[in-house]
C-alpha cells in the first residue's frame, strides 16, 4: 500500500539519540552538567575551599552534672540514634557494624576514650565523622542541645561507670 498525501510534503524529523537514548544531549553537554551538579553538591555540603570547616559555635564550656534523668535522656537517645551501629553494649556490635571500615567505636575502651573530649564527642554527633576519619558516622544534626548532651553523657558513662559530669558547651 503506498503512502498517502494530503498535499503537504513529507518531513523526516530525525532524532540524535546519543548511547543514553536521550534526545539532543551530547556527551560534553553531559559532561558539563556532571560536573556543574558536582560543584553545586559541593559548595551545599561545604566542600569547596574557603566554606567554613564546621559552623561551630562554642559560646563556653559548662560542666553539666550527670544525673539519672540525663543519662535516661542519653540512653534513649542512644537507643534511637546509635544502637544500630554501635550496640546496645557501645562495643561497636551493632547489627550494621560488620559492613563498616573502619568498624563503629568501641565506647567501652577507657583507654580509647579518655584521649576524646566530650566536646569531640559531642561535635562528631552533631557533624557526623567525615572528617575525623570515620566517614561512616552520620550526623545528627537535628539533635536538639540537652539531647547532646544526655547522649555524650550516657556514651562517656560506657567507658566511665560513676560519671559525675561532662564537660560540654552549646555545639550549633
């Protein structure tokens, strides 16, 4: 059966599919939206230089007594946030520790521990372990302060049974 015309001519629209099957995109163009994403990615997380390390913003240092409702605070807090990785002990046991290098924390090593500040402690909850050498450890940035701090009371409380305080300033 021939074609039939109804008095317009035929047009043969040709589409360039590149390897994707995406129309119209070359390879460069790809290209430069890889990168262009990257770098937006990058300025977002605080990667390019000149962004600022960490926002931190330690107005001053406190001793916070450790009380038996803090470290309630810090245990269910613990709970919520770090039991998967760490365990319900703090020996880095946790269900998900196998598929981590390096392994969680053992929070029960005193000897581990002590070279630790709470402020550290408190700093790598809050803006995850990236860049102390952990890049498994997530942040928790939406940790409200007194949280914090029942959590980095209740995870010093592991490698120090009989914990009287922490020291600890406002970490934003």
């Amino acid at each position: 059966m021939a074609p039939v015309s109804l008095g317009a001519p035929v047009v043969t629209v040709s589409k360039r599919l590149d390897q994707c099957g995406r129309p119209g995109f070359s390879l460069a163009m790809r290209r430069i939206t890889a990168v262009s994403m990257g770098m937006f990615v990058c300025a977002v997380a605080g990667c390019i230089k000149g962004a600022p390390e960490n926002d931190l913003a330690v107005t001053e240092v406190a001793e916070v007594l450790v009380t038996p409702e803090v470290l309630h605070m810090g245990r269910t807090a613990y709970r919520k946030y770090c039991v998967q990785c760490h365990g319900y002990s703090g020996k880095g046991d946790g269900t998900s520790a196998t598929a981590f290098d390096p392994p969680p924390r053992d929070y029960t090593d005193a000897e581990v521990m002590n070279a630790i500040t709470d402020l550290t402690i408190a700093e790598t909850i809050r803006f995850g372990g990236i860049d102390r050498g952990f890049p498994n450890m997530p942040a928790f940035p939406h940790v409200n302060h007194d949280e914090l701090v029942a959590l980095v009371a209740y995870v010093r409380s592991l490698s120090r049974p009989g914990l009287a305080s922490v020291q600890i300033g406002t970490v934003e």
